[in-house]
C-alpha cells in the first residue's frame, strides 16, 4: 500500500448507544439496617410496660405474707375439686419454755373433714391422715383442776403434682396460763388466735416455694428487659419476638405481663419488613 492509500484510510467505529439509568425506590440495605424496623422499636415500649410488671409482681411473690399475691389464694385454689381424705396433717406442740406438751388433745374439724381427735405424744408431736384439703380449725387443749385450750384455724395442702397426698407440717407453742384471759366461772380458759389472724396457718414450705417463684418472675422480668432495652436501640424484630415470650413467663399482676407478651408477640407478625436486596 503507498503512502497516498495509506493516508486516505479510515477505520469506521460502530455507533455507541447511549443507555440512560434511572432510580428505582430499592435500595441496598446493610444488615444492620435490615434489623433496624421503627415499628418493632414501638412494640419493645410496649414490652417494657410488661417487663416492669413482671418484676413488680415477682417482688411480691416474694413478700407472702404483705402482697397482693399470697400463697393461700393458690393453695385454697388447689383445694377446690382436691379428692377427699388426701391429706395429712402433723406438727409438734412445745410450751413456752421449749418442752413438749405431752398428752394435750388435739381436735381438727371442718365441714369437708368432720371432727378428728387425737393427742401428742411425748414428744408433742402429733399426726392426722384421710383429712379432706380445706380450710380448717385446730383445738389444743389440756385439761385438769381447769381447762386451757387455743384454736387456730389453718389451710389444709391437696396433693401436688402426682403425690396422693399433701402434707401440711404446722408447730404450735402453747401459751402460760397467765396469758389466758377470764373463764366467766365456766373453769374453762380458751384463746381464739383465729379471731386475730387475717388469713389461717399454712405449711412454712408452701410460703417458701411461693418466695422462690418471685425470684424466678423476678430474674424472667430483669432478663426480658435487658433484651427490650437492647430490642428499643436495635429495633431488631426477632429478638422482640423472643423477648415477648420471657415477658409472657413473668406474668404479672392479673396477669398483664401474660397479656402485654401475647399482644407483642402476635402484632410482631403483622408489622411489614424493611425492605431491600
């Protein structure tokens, strides 16, 4: 090819297309910014609400004999439909100066239950069986030139779980005689203590199993708000899911952390998603 041809040659490039992009309402989330959801944020205030009941109700749990919540309500509960002559009643009565009350008679009746009589042995100590659960009185007596006796009323336990029977273990210490007020001539000295007790004697245990769930509400309820201050500042939707159920656990008084978790935990699944790739 001459110098000539070659100065006339001309490469012809292929036209270019323009290609013209435009925005979509998508965009590329971080994963963080996939967990962050404004609504789940709105339901941890809610669950915080639930947290705080469920650590109010655990302190009282823990406070049997002040609370809202006592455990003669649930054992009372328990009895009702309990099957008859299912429980056993026994204990020890000891004078005031720490010795047994040998030979005292000691009277259990109520209207499920009947009359039952039996008397301490040298040890004080006594025992019941085929004793309907029920809220009962107690007669303890000594007789002699005069009668001395004291009535209690107390809260027979049914059956727990897959036991026969429930046990109710009470210690009595009798009163001196200079405690006694008058006999109004009869020869007969008797305090009512039931005339100036509020709710009847129970089993301590029942009292100590009750004081333990409290811890339990008590740790559920401080755990569950731990994970909803986390939920709140992650607006992390599963974790609220999870947390509601630990709030459910907690229960609350009349039952609103029970409430407050089902409600959380159902509107979860109705709240819409982040959206993204």
């Amino acid at each position: 090819m001459s110098d000539e041809q070659e100065n006339n040659f001309e490469i012809t490039m292929p036209p270019v297309e323009e290609y013209v992009f435009s925005s979509s309402s998508s965009k590329i989330l971080l994963t963080s910014e996939k967990n962050n959801n404004p609504y789940a944020k709105g339901l941890a205030l809610v669950l915080l609400l639930g947290c705080v009941a469920g650590i109010l109700n655990g302190i009282d749990f823990m406070s049997p004999n002040s609370g809202l919540n006592k455990p003669h309500n649930l054992i009372y509960s328990q009895t009702v439909g309990a099957p008859e002559k299912s429980a056993i009643f026994l204990g020890t009565v000891t004078l005031k100066d720490g010795s047994p009350a040998e030979n005292y008679s000691i009277n259990i009746r109520s209207k499920e239950s009947g009359n039952h009589f039996s008397t301490t042995d040298s040890n004080g100590k006594f025992r019941f069986e085929n004793l309907t659960p029920s809220v009962s009185m107690v007669d303890i007596a000594i007789s002699g030139n005069n009668t001395y006796g004291i009535t209690h009323e107390i809260l027979l336990s049914p059956p727990a779980g897959f036991e026969p029977y429930g046990f109710t273990e009470i210690d009595f210490i009798f009163p001196d005689e200079n405690e006694f007020g008058t006999d109004n001539g009869t020869g007969v000295f008797w305090i009512h203590y039931y005339e100036e007790m509020k709710y009847p004697l129970i089993d301590p245990s029942a009292g100590t199993i009750f004081t333990m769930f409290g811890y339990a509400f008590v740790g559920l309820s401080t755990l569950a708000l731990i994970l909803t201050l986390i939920s709140l500042k992650t607006g992390n939707l599963g974790l609220i899911r999870s947390t509601s159920g630990l709030v459910f656990f907690s229960v609350g008084h009349f039952y609103s952390s029970c409430c407050i978790g089902l409600l959380v935990f159902l509107v979860s699944f109705l709240i819409p998603k982040n959206e993204g790739f």
